[in-house]
C-alpha cells in the first residue's frame, strides 16, 4: 500500500513541535495531548525528534540509512485516550482504515485482530488489581490497548489507566537486535506486557479465592456470600479479557508479515495466555462449591439455632403449662389445700425441666 508521506507545509496541531513529554519529571506533566511518546527507530536505535512529522519524515525520507539499504527504520507514536481529532490526525498520515480509527476513539472492544489493506488492527483488554477505597475490597479494572501495526509504523492507543507501555518501551530500547525486526517487535513487546498483567491479577485473585475458602471452612462463623459474589464477578471480567484474545494471537503468529524470530516469542506469549486461562477457568469451578458449601454451612447453623430455640420453648413450656393449669382458680384441684403442695408443683416443674434439658443435651440440641 502506498502510505501518504507528511508534507513540510502541513500545520496540524498534534504535529506542531512540542517539549517532549519525558523531559518533564511526571508530577509536573500536564496533559494537553494525547501523545505519550513517539521516535524513530533506524538499525534499532531511537532517533528522538522535535514532532511526530519529523519522525515520520526521517524513516520514509530514508535519510539515516545508506541510498542502497534503503529505509530499514519505523516509527512507534503511544496515545492515551486520544481524541477524535488527534487520531484523525495521524490517520490521515499512516492511512488508518475509519473503522478501525473509530475503534480506536471509542474503546469497548472485545479482542480481536484485523487487516485493513497493509494495517494490521490488534485489540487487547489490559487489567488491573486496584482498591478504589481504603475501606473496600480490591476490584479487577479493565482498560484496553489497540494495535495500529504498518510495515513502518506502529501506533499504540491506550485506554484506561493500567497496562502503561512506557517499561515496554525501554525494555525494548534497550534490545536493538529485537527493535530491528521492525513493528512486529513492538507489537510482541506488547502483547508481552499485557498478558504479564494477567498473571499478576490472577495470582492476585487466587490469593484471594484462598483467603475465602479458609474463612469458610474456618471455626468461627462468618458470612462471606458478598465476598464470593464479588470475586466472581472479578472472574468474569478476567474471563472476557482473557478468553478472547487467543484466536487474535493464534492469527497473529500464523500471518506472514511477523517474522520468524517474532512468531517464536508470539508462540511464548500464547502459552502464557493459555496458562492464565486454564487458571481463570479453574477460579469459576472453584468458587462455585465454595459457594454452595458457604449457603450449606449457613443453613446448617441456621437449623441449628432453630433447634436450640425449640429445645429452649419446650422447656419452658412445662413450667407455663402447670402455672397455667394451676391458675385456673377451681375449688376442687388436687394438693390445693396441702400444706406442701407449692413446693411440690416447684419440684415437679424443676425435675421435668431438668430431665428436658439433659435429653436435649444428649441429642445435641443444646
């Protein structure tokens, strides 16, 4: 595909010149755009550049490299919930399909991969283990990245405050050998960095599931139905960012545009992926008989205290029978006019409650 080449004259406001954004220490950043970080990579080495353009205009200019080789550089742009004018912007430049652009601005994907003309469109879901307040459990939060992936080009677009590229980045910087691979390279570096969040929420959340089960099973009673209902939810947001992208991975190692090196590393990031899921998978399993085993244990307990409180009303029932028959006020009633007949009824009524309580005791009832 003939990619459309930036022009000197062209003033667009994302491609003005621009103090880099890591120049400035993070807390003194302010966010006036949507660009993150962008360079040129020749021979596998960044180029740092004023703007986007001339980073553009290095790698399809063709300058850094020898007439003969060619351009043998890219260009990696990173954005950040970017506008619908920004990406424009930069589709307009690097030729983005308008619905994978669409995407892109939007967010709320589900993972996938997709060609449009030369450009590879790859979506992935990032996840995060956050606690929103101190007083609240944590909560699995989801963003999402997506792929724009040229044969010299690669635009990241990130949305969402977890999966930050910038370790990606530097990791990768610090490999020219893998960076001379190309975009690929980026995007298996990527892709990487995603599914290594995985791990880190799912070992977080096994944790977890193992905290609830031993409260369960524990002693003591302690009602953690809100507990598990919210650790399945956490799986079921795992689930829908996991599940999905091993058919996009799959595609992705058998296209022929990603180089042989690349595939091999692709290969590794899927066996890790199929990893997490499998253990995703097993947390649903899981949860469900310590679900059910929760509920029996409540209705257990539950039973029990309904027999401690009928044992407790049979016994006292005794007591109140005999005063109620003894308060009936009839003339003719037996040991009425004996001298000991009060305490007689007071033993009667003693002995039938003692002899209640130990047959109870016997039976487990109290």
């Amino acid at each position: 595909m003939a990619m459309t080449r930036v022009r000197p004259a062209r003033t667009m406001s994302l491609f003005k010149t621009r103090s880099r954004p890591h120049a400035v220490p993070a807390q003194q950043q302010r966010r006036d755009t949507a660009v993150i970080d962008w360079a040129a990579y020749i021979d596998g080495h960044r180029v740092n550049t004023d703007s986007v353009a001339d980073a553009v205009r290095l790698v399809r200019d063709g300058r850094l490299t020898a007439p003969e080789e060619g351009s043998a550089g890219f260009v990696w742009v990173g954005l950040h919930e970017p506008s619908s004018t920004e990406l424009t912007e930069l589709a307009e430049v690097f030729g983005l399909h308008p619905l994978a652009v669409e995407d892109a601005i939007h967010a709320h994907q589900r993972p996938k991969l997709e060609r449009y003309d030369d450009v590879h469109f790859l979506v992935m879901k990032t996840v995060g283990y956050v606690q929103r307040d101190p007083a609240q459990a944590e909560v699995v939060e989801t963003g999402e990245i997506m792929i724009f992936c040229g044969e010299d080009f690669v635009v990241t677009v990130r949305h969402g405050a977890h999966g930050e590229l910038g370790p990606a980045r530097r990791q990768l910087e610090a490999n020219p050998e893998r960076l001379r691979l190309g975009p690929t390279a980026v995007v298996h570096a990527v892709a990487d960095r995603v599914v290594d969040g995985y791990v880190c929420v799912t070992d977080a959340v096994q944790e977890d599931i193992d905290e609830v089960e031993e409260a369960v099973f524990a002693p003591d009673r302690t009602d953690e139905a809100r507990r598990i209902y919210r650790l399945k939810r956490e799986v079921i947001q795992l689930k829908r960012a996991v599940g999905p992208l091993a058919g996009p991975l799959r595609n992705l190692t058998g296209r022929r545009f990603v180089p042989d090196d690349i595939k091999e590393y692709l290969r590794d990031v899927e066996d890790h992926l199929t990893r997490v899921r499998e253990q995703v998978e097993s947390y649903d399993e899981l949860l469900n008989p310590i679900l059910h085993a929760h509920m029996t244990q409540v209705t257990v307990a539950d039973n029990q205290d309904m027999r401690k409180i009928s044992a407790w009303g049979a016994i006292f029932m005794v007591p109140t029978a005999i005063a109620g028959i003894y308060g009936m006020n009839f003339d003719f009633m037996p040991e009425t006019q004996w001298r000991y007949g009060y305490f007689m009824v007071l033993g009667v009524i003693a002995l039938a409650c003692l002899s209640l309580y130990r047959g109870f005791r016997r039976n487990g009832w109290l």
